[in-house]
C-alpha cells in the first residue's frame, strides 16, 4: 500500500462520479483506493483556505483573529474565538463526505494562528509515526520550500505596501497597492496549492 496526499484539483476528480467518468485515470486512481492499493489524504486547508473565495481572500485575511486559549492548573480552559472558519460551499458539503466514505482522511497542517477543523478523530490522520515537534518541522521546511519558489505568505510580504517586520493581518488591512485578485494570486501555486497562512 502507498500513501497519496491529493491536491484539490485531483481528489474531486476522483470522488465525483460526474468528473471521474472524464477521464480513465480518475478511474484507475478510484479503483486503486477501494482495493486498498492507494491510502487517500487530503489536506484540511482545503476546507479551512481554499474555501475563502479568490475575491474574499483580503478582506478575510485583513481581518483575521486567532482563536485563543489558555488554562491555569485544573480549571476549566478560557477560549476566545476568533475569526470562524469559512462556510463549505455547496459542492464540498456534497462531495467531502463521499470522500470520507471512501477513506480519505484529513491532514492536519500545524501552524500557530491558523484555522483547524473540528472534526470526529476518524477523519483525521494518525499522528502516530511522527512526534508533534518533528511534524511541526516538517511543516516549517516544507512551507518555506514552498514560499522560496515565489508563492505565499513571503510573496505576500513583498507585495504589501507595508513594512515587513509586521504581521500579514496588519500588512493585508493596511495595504493600498493590491487589489483583491492580486492578492489572491499571490497566496497561491500556479498548480493550485494553497499555501497556509
């Protein structure tokens, strides 16, 4: 058995009996996950960022407010929520739970501010190979990789009309200079990969 990680422009492919009948390979990738020759993944931030429409991105991350909380000994812990998680368009509402159906289980990508699911534990990947601090590492390097090739939060920075040394809420509900589609462009891959703020 292999582990596949799939990027939204794939796994909907796969899921969706309409898009699947498109092309063979979608159906060759379904076959291989219900014999049990392909274990599915899918990362949560396609609910938690890809879910922001392109022309809400700025306003939404300008915007922005990390849940917080914290506990004192045996109490009970204080909350303070934050901005709430995107609504699931019609089409995810629809198409995620077959996913799950067919064993596709959430990845969970640590980083400190950003959305999380609420999620039953079932859905979601087993943290059992890996320790929180390695995979809190892994993340770092793999989002930094990601921003050296000129995408997210550094491409972000670099775009803003405002000094870099502040945070990118305050740098986005700041900024002058780009409009909302620029902004959108510049948090995402040329191959669809939403990079987590």
């Amino acid at each position: 058995m292999i582990t596949v990680t799939f990027d939204s422009n794939v796994w909907e492919k796969i899921v969706d009996e309409d898009k699947r009948s498109e092309n063979a390979v979608y159906q060759y990738i379904y076959n291989k996950i219900n014999n049990g020759t392909i274990k599915p993944f899918f990362f949560e931030g396609l609910v938690t960022m890809e879910n922001i429409k392109k022309i809400d991105r700025k306003l939404f991350f300008g915007n922005f407010k990390a849940s917080i909380q914290f506990q004192v000994d045996d109490e009970s812990p204080h909350v303070i929520e934050g901005t709430a998680a995107p609504e699931l368009s019609e089409y995810l509402r629809k198409t995620i739970p077959k996913a799950l159906d067919m064993g596709f289980k959430f990845i969970h990508t640590p980083r400190i501010g950003a959305h999380s699911l609420n999620i039953a534990e079932q859905y979601k990947a087993s943290d059992d190979k890996y320790l929180l601090s390695e995979r809190l590492k892994r993340t770092s390097d793999c989002i930094r990789f990601i921003e050296s090739l000129g995408a997210g939060k550094a491409n972000i920075h670099n775009k803003l009309d405002e000094d870099n040394i502040k945070g990118i809420v305050h740098q986005t509900k700041q900024d002058k200079s780009l409009n909302n589609k620029n902004y959108a462009k510049g948090m995402v891959l040329p191959n669809g990969l939403m990079v987590m703020q």
